[in-house]
C-alpha cells in the first residue's frame, strides 16, 4: 500500500476537487449549528465531513509525492486523461440517460422507456436494430406489468 | 402442551391452503428481493389490503414466504448485477460480482442459497428455544450501545478500502454525510437541505446504493463494450457436501451475528450481514480467494447472517409485539387488521401464533432451498447477455427501482448524479463500498450518539462511566478496542519484538 | 359524401366530448392514489389500511396506496398539494401537519385540505418504567422539579406527540425534563422498558398491550372524564387540575384531499368514507387499536382541525418551543 501504488489517470484532479466538494460540505456542516453543543444536529455532519476533509488533504499530500516520483515519460498528456477518463461512448450515453429522465414524466413511462432502450440497444450495438426494437418492446411491457399491476408502483 | 405445540407447528405443513400460499410467497419473495427498489417491506405492506379478508393463518403464510425469499432474493441481483437488490445483500456484491466476472455465478448463487438457508435455520432454532431470554437482552441495548455496534460495522472500512486507506475513509465519511441529508429526526431541523421542500425527506438509502453501485458500474462497463460476455460454467452448480462442511462452521457463527442483530430493535439484516462480512474477514485467514476478488467465505458470511436475522426479527415482534425490523413491523399492522392484539399478552393469549409461525418459518426455508436452487441456470445465463442489451436494461431497472421507493421523480436524478460521481470515484480508484457502509452507519452512529449524550445532559465524563459501568456497554468497548488495536501495527509490533527476543 | 363524412366526424367528436363531461359527473372513473405521510408498520399506515378496503367496494374503484414518508408528514402534504385538482390523490394523514407552520417545516396545513374524514382520535397515556418509585403523576412532577433536568423523558422529536404533552405538562406544573427523541413511540416504549427513559407520554395505540402485560405503569390518561375500559388509570386532571384547560387532546387519523377538488367529488369521497367508518369491522379494530372512532368531515371535521390547532400551538408557544408565532399565521387563541 505505501507508494507503491501508481496514480490513476486524472487522479490528481479528481482529489482536488474532492478536497474542494469536501471543504464545501464542511462548510455547509458548521452552518447547520456551528460548535454550540456535543449533542447538536450539526456535530455529527461536522465530525464527519472534517474527516472527510482530512482524509481528502492526506490522499493529496499523498499524490503529491507520488507524482515527484513519477518519472516525466510516464506522464499523460491531458487529451489522453480525458479520453480515458471520458470516451464520447459514456459521455454520449450519459446524455441518452439524462433525455431519458426528463422525457419521463412529460411523455410517461412507456414511451420514453421504449424509446431510450433502442435508442441504447442500437447505439451500443446490443443486435440488429429490428431485434432490438422488439427486445425494447418486450422489456417496456414486462416491466410495466410486473410494477404496474402486480407491484402497485404507479409508473409515472 | 408440547402436543398441542407440535400440532401448532405442523399447521402449515398439513393445510394444503396455507402450503401453497408459503411456497408462493416465497417464489414471488425472491423476485421482489433481486429486484432493486422493491423492497420485503413495501410488498408486506400491500400484502395487508390485498389479503384484507382474508383468514388470518393465510395472510400470515403468505407475508412470512415473502419474508424469507425476499432477504434471500437480494443476492441475486448483487451477484449477477453487482446491484444489491436489498440492503442487506450489500456485502454479497463485495465477492459475488467478482465470481461473476470470472463465470461462476451459478456456483456462487449454489453457495448462497445453500448458506442462507442454514442461516435460516439457526434463526428459527434461536426463535424457538430462547426468544424470551433475547428479546430480554436485546431491551438492554442503549444508544450508546448502538453507537457501539455502529462503529464495530465501521472499523469495515479499513478492509474495504482498497488500494489507499484514506479513499476509504474519504468515502465513508461521504457516506455519513449523504445519510444525514434531510429532516433531522431529532430535532426537525433541516441538515444539508438548502431550504429546499424536495431535501427534506432526504435522500433513501436505496437510491444511493443503487446509484453507486449499479448506474456507475454500468457506466464503468461502457469501457469494455467490446469485450465478449463471460462465459458462465453453470455445470456443478448444486454445491458437494464438502464444500458445505467447508463453509458450515463459518456459516454458524456469522448465523450467530445475525440471529442477534435482527433481534435488537435498531438494527437489522443490512448491518446485521455487513458485521457478518467484517467477521469473515477477520477470522477466515486463507479464503478461497483473496476477500473482494470471489472469496466464496465473502458470500457465506453475510447470507448465512441476513436469514438468520428474519428469525431474529421475530423474537420481539412475537415475545413483546415490538418490531425487529421494518418488515415485521407492517407485520404487527397486519396482526391488529386482522383483529389480532400483538403485544407481550400474545404469546400468553395467542400461543399457537408463535408455533404456528416458527413452523411456518421452517417450512419457508425448505422451499427456499428448492427454488433457490431451481432455475439457477436461466439467472447466470442472464449475464451472459451482450453488453449492449444489458447495459441500458440495468439502467432502466434502477430508474424503476429508485422511483417505486417513495414514487418521487427527484430521486432518479439523484440516481443518476452518485452514478455519475461514483463513476469518476472508481476511475480514480475510489472503492464505492465505504460510501454505502457510512450511508446505512453513518445515521444510526449520529442517532445513537447524540441519544446517549442526551441522556447524560451532554456530559461526556458520565458518558465514560456508564460505559464502563454497564456490562454490555462495556463488553462492546472492549470488543471495539481489540478491533481497533488487532487493526493496527501494534501486534505486529509486539510480535515482531517477541521473536526477536526469541532468537536473541 | 365528404361532407357527411366532415359531419359525422364533427358528431361523433361532440357526442365523445359529451359522453367525457358526462364521465366527469361519475366520479371515481380509475384508480385512486392515497399517500400516506407515515412509513409502513405506523399507526398513520395502519388505520389507512385497515380502511381502505372498506370504502374501495362503496367507490368502486381501488385506492392505491403509497408511503411517501418524510419531513414529518410534509413530504406528503406537499405532494398531494402538487396534483391536480380533480380528487384522484388522497391524503392519509395524523395531526403532524397542523404544527408545521408553527415549527417552520412547511406553509401547508390542513388548512389547505378538505377534511375528507377524521376518522379517528388517539387517547394519550403517561407511561413510565416500572423500576420507578412513581405511582402517580404527582411522584413524577414532584421528582421532576427536585431534580430539574435530570429524568428522562421519551420523545419523539419536535411536533411529535411527547413533544406536546410535555410542553403543556411544563405549562400546567412547571417543571423541567430531558427529552430523548426516539424515532416513534415503539422505539421509545422499548427504551422505556429496557430503562434507558424514565417516563414517555404515549398513544395508547403503541403502549395498551404493555400495560395490560404490566411491563410497563401507567401513571395517568390525557382525559378529565372516564375513558370506557380505561377506568383503573388515574385522569390527568385528579393529579394536575391546571390540565383541564388542554383537553380534550390527542393524535388524529383523517383522510384529506385538495380543498379545491369537484363537489361532486367531494361528496362522493366524503359518503365513501362515511360509510366505512361507520361500518362494525372498522370499530373493532379501533377498539383492538386503542383508538376512538370520530367519524367526522366537511365543515364539522374543521372546526375540529381549527381548535386542536389552536390548543396545541399556543400551548407550545407559552413555553417558547415555537419557531414561529401562531398569531402569525392567524391562529386564533384559545
């Protein structure tokens, strides 16, 4: 465990900004009831999002060191962090999934839900669009009848 | 007396009504169970209106078969899926996953069902023959006693952590903080809300849980799009008798936690297997593979403890008419619905209800090992899906199972956004099971803390004292203590010194 | 030809639109949504079930139910106020929401809502642990004020049944406690028992069956007359007669819906509901309960709202545990 271990890519700023989100949250802990008593509503979030903090500053001071250790060859440019980090495949597919979640309510539970999985079926390749027109069909009926009718969850 | 127990006993066996509707409540148990957001507690729940005219044996059998196949059916998804289909099958998708990805999901859910059963079991043998004695130990835990066993569960996080100790705690703590969001149940104030309505409520653990392991795990898997599914080997998949010789002492002893967590009134099956897990770790020093790679003892443990907690569960619901859980306590409603008067009167009043569900609890657990072990080969064969298909099924599943939690369209963005976080999380080398440890600790140590503190009027001296003055208060600091020490570099300190002198 | 077809088509959509607003007047035409602002296995999610299939045969429609728990009840009472108005989403409700504005939880209470039935009323019991040397209210108060701050009272949380009775107990005596919130009144009745709570005001709904057990005592009933098989626990008023001014007090169970819903809607609601509280099987299971069936709605269910309102929370705000006033928000006093 100790240094031997090599940074991820884009390791360096993710802790960054983790130790920022942390700082925020420790920020917002201390504004629930300050420091005025041991049994407060803010002392847990306090004690908790400072540990946070403090582990966050640790893995930094960490990365730090291991970064000088690294030799400059091993270095990634940034493009390459960010492809590996961020392919246009999850990036594409994240957007299909945010569509997907603002659709539902206007258009209601069948349609968007056909309609997100081919378009997911056919953009990752699942099988031949006609199939995957008619897997989505069967999957979007299925669920609905099994939490619709059997479970009483009340799709919207 | 004793004839009259037996006959109790046996009802169920004997009624052709009632042995169907426990063999269907178990079946359809397990499906509820794999399926993440539909929890035991919500299909209890509407078990109560459908079954309203019911007789109330029936109604009774029917909720005790989903009882015991929904805790078990949890593992399904968590193995094939690596989402927990219940919090209590958290600490199965530590080790099932993995033996997924290596194709031995039909072996690995063979393991759990067989394990979880014995749990099952020796739930039932401890509700049988000593529920007075525990639901009496179990009325002596105070908060600061909870707060214990909080922080047993979370010494977890050392060996959960992964390649760096501080990302573990980073995301334990992270953890504690998203539990804390909402109402606060004390005092009514708003924690992390930003004055918003919609925070107020909080957000359900379930969510997260589904979020950071299912939605991210898939967004993960878009990396290998490419890569051929696994080949799954469904072909031993009942396992041998040695290998459940193997793991039944294991199994025992984590059955053991579980009987007794269930019991207390402020816990349940999810830190009841999560402690399980923790105790595998520390006691099995050569795991069949190493813990979090496949080890099968990573499954044993918690599966053997979660079923043994439904029996557990029922020991204060039966011997006092208190809830051990969030299931049995729908099940008290029921009992009032059907003009039954659960309370301590009722073992007294009501006797043949205790025989009548100890038996119907045993007869659950034998048709759980039939289903449990039928059908196995369809399930592996899910995984064995192009990734394609499966990867935006998994997404819609949990979109399903985070809304049907409280039917509140937010939390799916809130899906969503711990998918997403949890995603750069592991790229970064994050491990997401701490997060989920502090989610399901973190509000129960906050609780339990400030109520013992309360209790004290914020005196920490007298906290102290009462912590060595009460016997199990101090039993579990000393257990936390030596959790503690045995974690640290300190014994190795002590041995290494030791053999030094030795060879001096 | 194409212009009868024109016609026929202007027909057969008139006679549909028709036929739809003929529909309307026949309410319930699907489904219904009844949120509950409890979670599952509370006493809020108990009477709601155990009415529930009573009124489904007199509506003829189901009422699908849902916990939506959370923020004491205003989770729901926020939901249900974002639907339409058309009388498809029920509110199963307890008191809770008629202190919210008082504790600055929400601007929603009941007063927004048409009490479609309150359908019952809890009787409230002082119960303490049997190891105490109390055997009265008396004992209690007076060891309450020897030792200010130092007996354990069970509670749960701000606005919670505990919370009142023991703000109006600090009214009528004056004495001080350490309130330990609990997540409900089972949690706390089980510390009660195990000793880690000296005394909890409770619904008799959560503690009749340890009563009757002798697991735990009960020291007095929220009541100044007799409550029928109630008679062997002292009233409140024998002890504390400065108590009178509160009562008659309790939780509630009621069943509520958009103030600005159809009438006809709210008739057919109000009927439905009548007649299922009206009916022998729910009163058995009040009385298994430990509860008083009200069966009360429209204009005499909101006078009854308007008073338990304006007890409460000017009892709460004579001892400084309000956020905000209720003269504020227009609540007369009492």
């Amino acid at each position: 465990m100790k240094n031997v271990r090599k940074l991820h890519p884009g390791e360096t700023v993710i802790s960054w900004l983790l130790l920022a989100f942390s700082a925020f949250v420790l920020y917002q802990a201390i504004a629930i009831s300050g420091f005025s008593g041991l049994s407060t509503p803010g002392a847990f979030p306090v004690a908790s999002s400072a540990i946070m903090t403090g582990a966050m500053l640790w893995l930094v001071v960490q990365n730090l060191r291991i970064a000088r250790r690294t030799p400059e060859q091993d270095k990634q440019p940034a493009w390459a962090v960010m492809h590996e980090l961020l392919p246009l495949r999850i990036v594409l597919f994240t957007l299909l999934i945010v569509a997907y979640m603002l659709l539902l309510q206007p258009l209601g539970f069948l349609i968007s839900t056909f309609m997100f999985l081919c378009s997911g079926f056919i953009y990752l390749r699942g099988s031949t669009p006609l199939r995957c027109v008619v897997i989505a069909a069967v999957a979007v009926v299925v669920i609905y009848g099994l939490f619709n009718y059997l479970f009483r969850v009340v799709l919207p | 007396m004793a004839d009259s127990m037996f006959g109790y006993f046996m009802m169920s066996w004997l009624d052709p009504s009632l042995l169907g509707l426990t063999a269907l409540g178990t079946l359809a148990g397990i499906y509820v169970g794999a399926i993440p957001g539909l929890s035991v507690t919500m299909a209890v729940s509407i078990l109560i209106s459908f079954t309203f005219s019911w007789d109330v044996n029936n109604a009774l059998a029917l909720m005790v078969g989903v009882y015991i196949g929904g805790v078990y059916g949890g593992s399904r998804s968590a193995i094939l899926l690596n989402i927990p289909g219940a919090p209590s099958a958290i600490a199965t998708a530590f080790d099932g996953f993995p033996l997924a990805k290596q194709g031995l999901a039909g072996q690995a859910i063979g393991v759990t069902t067989v394990v979880s059963v014995i749990g099952g079991f020796i739930g039932i043998l401890v509700l049988a023959i000593a529920a007075p004695l525990v639901s009496d130990v179990a009325l002596m835990f105070a908060p600061r006693d909870y707060l214990l066993l909080a922080l047993m569960g979370l010494l977890l996080v050392a060996s959960l952590s992964g390649e760096s100790m501080a990302k573990g705690i980073f995301c334990a703590a992270f953890g504690a903080c998203i539990g804390m969001v909402g109402m606060d149940p004390m005092t009514a104030e708003g924690r992390f809300t930003f004055d918003t309505v919609m925070l107020l409520g909080g957000i359900p653990y379930v969510v997260a849980m589904i979020g950071f392991f299912g939605v991210s795990e898939a967004l993960y898997q878009l990396h290998h799009i490419g890569l051929k599914p696994i080949k799954q080997d469904v072909s031993k998949i009942i396992p041998s008798w040695s290998v459940v010789l193997k793991y039944l002492p294991l199994s025992i002893r984590t059955s053991f936690i579980g009987v007794f967590i269930g019991a207390l009134p402020g816990t349940g099956g999810d830190i009841a297997s999560l402690m399980a897990y923790d105790h595998a770790k520390r006691s099995v020093k050569n795991p069949s593979k190493p813990f979090g790679e496949g080890a099968y003892e990573g499954l044993v443990a918690p599966e053997s403890a979660n079923n043994a907690a439904v029996g557990g569960a029922y020991i204060p619901m039966l011997t006092l008419g208190m809830p051990g859980d969030a299931v049995t306590a729908v099940i008290i409603g029921a009992l009032y619905i059907h003009g039954l008067k659960p309370g301590p009167m009722m073992m007294i009043e009501t006797p043949h209800l205790f025989w009548f569900t100890v038996g119907n609890l045993t007869l659950a657990n034998i048709f759980l090992l039939i289903f449990g072990l039928t059908g196995i080969k369809i399930f592996a064969k899910m995984v064995e899906l192009p990734k394609g298909l499966l990867l935006p099924l998994i997404i819609i599943l949990s979109v399903v199972g985070a809304y049907a939690i409280n039917n509140n369209i937010a939390d799916i963005f809130w899906l969503l956004g711990f998918g997403v976080f949890g995603y750069f999380l592991k790229m970064a080398g994050f491990q997401v099971g701490p997060i989920i440890l502090g989610v399901i600790l973190g509000p129960l140590m906050d609780v339990s803390y400030r109520r013992a503190m309360i209790s004290v009027g914020d005196s920490t001296l007298e906290l102290m004292h009462e912590l060595v003055t009460s016997p199990i208060s101090l039993i579990l600091s000393l257990v936390v203590i030596w959790l503690i020490v045995s974690q640290t570099a300190l014994p190795r300190l002590i041995k290494a010194r030791f053999s030094k002198g030795k060879t001096a | 030809m194409k212009h009868s077809f024109t016609k026929a088509l202007v027909c057969s959509t008139l006679a549909g639109l028709l036929s739809c607003g003929l529909q309307a007047a026949d309410f319930p035409e699907k489904n219904l949504q009844g949120a509950i602002m409890w979670g599952a296995g509370g006493a809020t999610d108990n009477v709601a079930r155990a009415v529930t299939p009573l009124v489904e045969p007199v509506l003829g429609e189901e009422i699908v139910l849902v916990n939506k728990s959370g923020g004491a009840g205003a989770i729901s009472t926020n939901y249900v106020n974002s639907r339409p108005s058309d009388g498809y989403t029920l509110l199963y409700g307890a008191e809770n929401p008629q202190l919210h504005k008082v504790l600055g939880l929400s601007k929603i209470d009941y007063a927004d809502f048409y009490p479609v039935n309150i359908l019952a009323r809890g009787v409230v019991v002082i119960v303490a642990n049997n190891d105490k040397p109390w055997t009265s209210m008396k004992d209690l108060v007076a060891d309450a004020q020897a030792n200010p701050g130092t007996v354990k009272m069970g509670s749960t949380g701000p606005g919670g049944l505990p919370f009142v009775v023991g703000a109006m107990l600090k009214t009528a005596t004056d004495f001080d406690v350490r309130a330990v919130p609990f997540d409900g009144e089972g949690p706390g009745i089980t510390a009660l028992q195990g000793g880690h709570v000296d005394f909890m005001p409770a619904g008799l709904t959560a503690v009749r069956e340890h009563i009757r057990a002798g697991r735990v005592k009960a020291l007095a009933v929220l009541s100044d007359t007799p409550i029928p098989g109630l008679e062997e626990i002292p009233l409140i008023t024998a002890d504390i007669p400065e108590f009178k001014k509160f009562l008659p007090w309790g939780p509630f169970y009621g069943v509520f819906a958009k103030r600005d819903i159809p009438d006809d809607a709210k008739a057919k609601l109000t009927d439905a509901f009548q007649q299922a509280a009206a009916t022998e099987q729910f009163g058995k299971f009040m009385q298994d309960f430990g509860a008083v069936v009200t069966n009360i709605s429209g204009d005499e269910a909101d006078a009854f709202l308007k008073h338990w309102q304006s007890v409460t929370t000017w009892s709460l705000e004579a001892v400084g545990e309000t956020k905000v006033s209720p003269a504020e928000f227009g609540i007369a006093k009492p």
